[in-house]
C-alpha cells in the first residue's frame, strides 16, 4: 500500500529552464546590433522568454520587432518560443 522507494524530487518545478537562457543570453552577447546590446534576456519560463529593457520606447520598439525577434533566435539557437513578456526595469518605470 504505501511505497517505502525514496521519491525523487525535481528540484526544478518552477518551469524556468536554464539551459535554453543560458543559450539565448549566449545569442544576445554575441550578436552585434545595438537592439541586442540594449536588451538584457531574463530566463525561459515555458515557452515565454522574458526581456528586461531600460526605456518605455525600447520596450515599444521590441512589441513592434516581436516576430522578428523570435525568428532570430530560433535560427540561431534551435530554440522554439512563443512570445516574449518584455519587461521595463523598476528604476525606469
């Protein structure tokens, strides 16, 4: 009735999935263009990458590029995502 096997616990049930952040942050670093270097990528929650920027206009400007962006990065990194939840920093809000 009762199982005595310890139970592996997953120690990663948030859904953040480092391996594909760490491969986007790697993306983001080695592309050239001033859009990239004025993005800092967050982690990958699900299919969702989230994006922090410095400035309301930066933040319209990547909604506007959102297809784009995603594009570029599956090319680059194989890495399949949804959308993007783009993110303002505290101190800019």
């Amino acid at each position: 009735m009762f199982n005595k096997e310890p139970q592996k616990i997953n120690p990663n049930d948030s859904g953040i999935d480092f391996s594909k952040s760490e491969k986007i942050r790697k993306h983001f670093k080695n592309e050239k263009t001033n859009l990239y270097s004025e993005i800092i990528p967050g982690p990958v929650v699900g299919d969702e990458l989230i994006l922090y920027v410095d400035s309301k206009r930066l933040k319209n400007l990547i909604e506007l590029q959102q297809e784009k962006l995603l594009v570029d990065i599956e090319k680059n990194t194989k890495i399949k995502l949804k959308k993007l939840n783009i993110q303002v920093d505290n101190n800019q809000q």
